[in-house]
C-alpha cells in the first residue's frame, strides 16, 4: 500500500503559512491557530487590529495575516485602549505574556479592565520570561526553578504566584474573564470557546474580555514537551482552576 498525508484541518484565510520559529513544544502556535480560526470563522479578519508587546507574543504579528501594532513592555492595553477609541469601528486584539502583563503592564491592564474598554486580551501564562532567559515571573509557582529563584520561588520572599483571571473578573468594566489550558484536545476545544466569548463581548459592546491560557515552556523549564504537558496538569491547573470566572452575559 502507498503512503498518503491526510489532511487533519484546513489552515484559516487569518493564518500566514509560514514556518513556525517557536521552540519544540511551545503552545504559542496553539494559541495562534485558535485566535486565527476564529477571525476567519467570525468574519473579523479584515477588520482586526493586533496589538503585541514584548517577549515571545510579539511573534505573532508573523504568523497572523491582520494589521498589527507593536507596543512597549507591557503597554499593551494601554494602545490597545488609544486605537480602540480612535477607531471605535475595528475589532482590537491585544496578545501579551505572563511576565509582559502581570509584571510591567499590570496598572495598564488592570485600569483597562476596569475601565471596561472595547477590547479583547488573550494572555499566556507559562509561568516564566520565555524569551529573556527564564527569569521568575509573577505568576512562578512556589518551589520553581528559574533563572533569578534557582532555590526556587519562596512564597515569604517573592509572593505567591499571582492568578490574574480571578483579579480581572473582580473589575467593574470586565464582560468576561476565564481560564483555559493547551494540554490536551478536550482543553484546547474549551479555550477557543472561552476565546470566542471574550471576542463577542466586545462585538456586543459590553465591555473587556480577557481569556489566560495556560501554556508550557519547555526550553526554560528545562523539560521535554511531554513532560511540560504534564507539568500543566499535575501542577499549574491545581493552582490556577480552569473555569469561567466572569461572564455578563450569563447574568442576563
């Protein structure tokens, strides 16, 4: 018998065919095919402006075919309220890391969330800077190694990891909040979902949607992807639970 490739899913129109530069293992390209599958899906490919920040998000402006703008550490939501009000007739994605959002953009993201601006934010928690070497990020979780805890995070010291969902959906202007993970196919389903509420939100006019992946990093957890996948089971769900934390329109 001769050997055939099947094709598993057709690639979006959102979605540039390119090869991917991320390391083995790493669940930006999940995230990217997610939020291009549904840019195509929902029509808003033609009207989307992409906000990036600094670190391995950044990328994405390679892999998504959508106009884009590039902002400073952690000002992300900070330009993504300027465009947004400027033209109030685009759709306005903001993608950030962990240690981009939750550290050096933490006042922008909280007062944009409580502002309740018109815009949607994907954040990938992979508890570590991804592109800077692995340094401890605010969302480490006790015990682990990083490049600046190589005793591990010690909660007396550093804090503990901090849960941004459950922070966001607390915020007056907030429409919807939740967290997903990449581990799995039942999960990934889960989070495109939970991806499209928090970019309906905004099309309905009802205030800030934000949706945390949580995501692996094996280069700088210094494991194999299998073994990251793991990793987000075993420890990063248990302590950051999956779940909707804030939804208006299931209030109504």
């Amino acid at each position: 018998m001769s050997e055939q490739e099947i094709l598993a899913f057709d690639r979006a129109d959102a979605i540039v065919d390119v090869p991917t530069h991320y390391c083995p293992g790493c669940q930006h390209g999940i995230a990217h095919r997610l939020a291009g599958e549904l840019l195509s899906e929902m029509g808003l490919q033609e009207n989307t402006l992409l906000i990036t920040s600094i670190g391995c998000s950044v990328f994405l402006y390679n892999y998504l075919n959508v106009d884009s703008v590039e902002a400073p550490h952690g000002r992300a939501p900070a330009v993504a309220t300027g465009v947004r009000r400027a033209r109030g007739d685009k759709f306005v994605v903001s993608y950030q890391g962990d240690g981009d959002l939750a550290s050096i953009g933490m006042a922008e993201i909280m007062h944009c969330a409580n502002r309740g601006e018109k815009v949607s934010i994907i954040f990938v928690n992979n508890t570590v800077y991804g592109m800077t070497g692995g340094q401890m990020a605010p969302t480490t979780l006790e015990g682990q190694k990083t490049t600046t805890s190589p005793a591990g995070r010690n909660p007396l010291k550093e804090g503990q990891a901090i849960r941004m969902a459950e922070i966001i959906a607390q915020l007056g202007g907030t429409a919807f909040s939740a967290r997903v993970a990449l581990n799995n196919v039942k999960n990934i389903r889960k989070a495109k979902k939970a991806m499209q509420k928090a970019f309906e939100v905004q099309l309905k006019g009802l205030g800030f949607g934000f949706v945390e992946l949580l995501a692996t990093c094996p280069t700088n957890w210094r494991m194999t992807p299998i073994q990251a996948n793991e990793r987000v089971e075993s420890e990063m769900i248990p302590y950051f639970p999956l779940g909707v934390f804030k939804d208006v329109t299931a209030e109504d």
